[in-house]
C-alpha cells in the first residue's frame, strides 16, 4: 500500500523545506527518478480529479509534503505551524498595503490529505485527521474551494524561520499547539458556518496565547498582553550582538487602549456566568470546533454567540466579508504576530526578528493603533 500526503490547493511553486518536512510542488515530484512509474500514472489520474472552479479544468496548486521519517503526524504539526505563520504574514501584509489586488490566502489554502493507494487498483481511500473516506477513483472529483484567496506561491524566509521555531515550541507546549490549530481555522472563509464563527476561533486563540481564558474583560486582558509583547519587542532580538543592531528591530510601543481585539461579547455572561439570553455563560477556552454555540431559547432555537461588530444576535444581514467583524477577525490575525514572536523570539534569528517586528510595526502605525 503506497501513501502520499499532499495540499490539493496551496500553489508552491518551489520546493521548501521547513522542519524537516519538504514541500514540492507536484510538477517537480512527478518527474522524481524515486517515485515507480506506476504510481505516477496513478497519481496522475487521481490529480487530475482535483478541479477549479468550473468542475473540469485540474488545478496546477497541488503540493506534496513529505519527511524521510514519513511520520504523518509531524507533516500534520508542520503544515499547522507553517500556516499560521504563512497566514499571519499576509494578513499582516494585507492590511499593511490598504488595497491589494488580491485578498490575502484563507485557511482552505492550507488543507492537507493523505492518500492510501494500491496502483493496480481504482479505489481510493482518503484521510484528512482523523476520518477516512473511501470511494472508486472515477467517481471522485474534487472542486477547488471559493473565496480561497490568493495562491501561496513561495513561503518567504521569515515565514520559514516563524514555522521552524513555532514547530519546535509547540512539541511541548499544548496551549500553543491548539492556538496555531485555531488561527488557520480561523482564517477560513468557504464554509458559511465556520466563516460566521471566525471570530470566536481567533479570540480562543489569542485567549490561549496570553492565558485570557478564565478572565473577566478578556478583550482588555487581551489588549494588555499584546502591549506588554509590543514593548518587549521595542528590546529588540534577544540574539543581537550589540546595541546597534536591538536599536534597528525596534518597534513603536502600542497603547493598550487602543488595541481592542473585537470578539463577541456579552456583559451579562461575562459578570454573573449567565443571562436571559444564554443558557450557559460565554466563557470561551473552546477547543473543539463547531462547540462554540450557547444552547439558548431566544426565538425559539438555538443562538450563536452576538456579532463582534454590533453586538446583535447571528443574523448576518450583510455579506460577511464586507462586514466590521470580518475586518476585526484580519486585525486579530494579523496582530496575534506579535504573541507568536513574543513565544518564540529567542529562536529566530536576528535578521527574521527585525523583519517580523518591521510589518507588524507597520501594521500598528497604518490601522492607527499607536
């Protein structure tokens, strides 16, 4: 039984390594002299039914990621970790320029599935986590997701550098693990459900990055913690071997006040635990997706979380990505950077910190938050 582990829609168009972990796009791995020629007809067919939009044409976006130990396991952990650090890098960018061309990559950029195949037979049996499906191989077709974003293209050197050091934190850090697991949930955009619960998985983020969890006035403890890893930053690397070099990572101290990170909020389930309008409390720390809603009895069903951006019960009257709390759910991405370089400062090196610190500063001074 052969095995390939692979991201349908990422778009690499260069081979990268990042801890361990290779990621090559499927035009270079099908010429490798390593892979039997029959399971390249096979590959070849089964990528095939991967398709654009229109449900014919086969996408050019699929990239193969592989280890010499081939641990599925740590390919998982790797993906995670370079998504987040890939996602907050454009987001920050995005918001950075104003206007691109293009909206910023989402979270379905970096799907990842696993293959299990026999060449000499037509089924396929497919795994993403922990669920496998199996089918026959001419029935399969799989479309590429809408509202996508943008292809990834290249991972920079400062996004490998993140991912190297979150990759390595993480292994024995739990509370971060799940947090970069919820920021590339968090940046997806097909799936209207999940598209409407984007900020309540950036907010369990950021509330496990700074131990908000179990505060009263997250939003503010929250802010507060940001500063403090802003002003950490204004240090400079840990790693600069003289005054010269921390002066030039330097980045402009941030007012706590004005980096409110917009969540859903409720004042009454925040002070007494519970209200009229819940049946239990917001108190956030949610690890499973899809468990992010109160079991409430207003209107008659049950009742997501209030809009980020107004306060008022999930009724979205507006496309969502033209909504304040869409917005709000890209600053919370773009600025949970900061929380990322403040865990893992001291293993990157001195030219990826002064960069990171470089856009995120730059982020700060054009969203006028200090």
């Amino acid at each position: 039984m052969s095995e390939v582990t692979f991201l349908p829609w990422l778009g690499l168009e260069k081979r990268t390594e990042v801890a361990g972990v290779s990621f090559v796009p499927w035009q270079e791995f099908r010429e490798s002299p390593e892979l039997p020629e029959e399971e390249r007809r096979w590959l070849e067919r089964y990528f095939s039914r991967y398709r654009e939009l229109d449900g014919k044409t086969p996408v050019n976006t699929i990239t193969i990621a592989q280890s010499d130990e081939g641990d599925r396991r740590r390919i998982l952990r790797v993906v995670r970790a370079t998504a987040a650090a890939h996602l907050v890098y454009k987001h920050a960018v995005y918001l950075f320029r104003g206007n691109p061309t293009m909206a910023p990559p989402r979270g379905e950029r970096w799907q990842v599935l696993t293959q299990r195949f026999d060449p000499s037979k037509d089924w396929v049996a497919l795994s993403e986590g922990y669920t496998t499906v199996a089918t026959t191989l001419d029935s399969f077709v799989e479309i590429a997701p809408m509202s996508a974003g943008e292809s990834v293209w290249q991972l920079k050197e400062p996004v490998v550098g993140m991912a190297n050091a979150l990759v390595n934190k993480a292994e024995n850090d739990e509370d971060l693990a799940v947090a970069l697991d919820l920021l590339v949930e968090g940046a997806k955009t097909s799936d209207a459900h999940v598209r409407r619960l984007n900020f309540v998985l950036l907010g369990t983020a950021l509330e496990m990055l700074t131990g908000a969890g179990n505060q009263f006035h997250k939003g503010k403890w929250i802010a507060d913690k940001l500063a403090e890893a802003v002003r950490k930053a204004r240090e400079g690397c840990p790693a600069a071997a003289d005054e010269l070099e921390r002066a030039a990572t330097s980045a402009h101290e941030v007012d706590p006040d004005l980096v409110w990170i917009w969540m859903a909020g409720c004042c009454d389930c925040h002070d007494r635990g519970a209200c009229v309008r819940h049946k239990q409390g917001y108190m956030g720390w949610y690890r499973r997706r899809n468990k992010v809603i109160h079991e409430g009895r207003a209107e008659g069903g049950l009742l997501l979380h209030q809009r980020p951006d107004n306060g008022e019960s999930h009724r979205w009257p507006t496309l969502v990505e033209e909504s304040q709390g869409a917005h709000a759910c890209d600053v919370a991405l773009a600025m949970s950077g900061w929380l990322l370089l403040d865990r893992v400062g001291e293993d990157l090196s001195c030219k990826d910190w002064s960069h990171w610190c470089h856009l995120l500063d730059n982020v700060v001074e054009a969203m006028g938050m200090g």
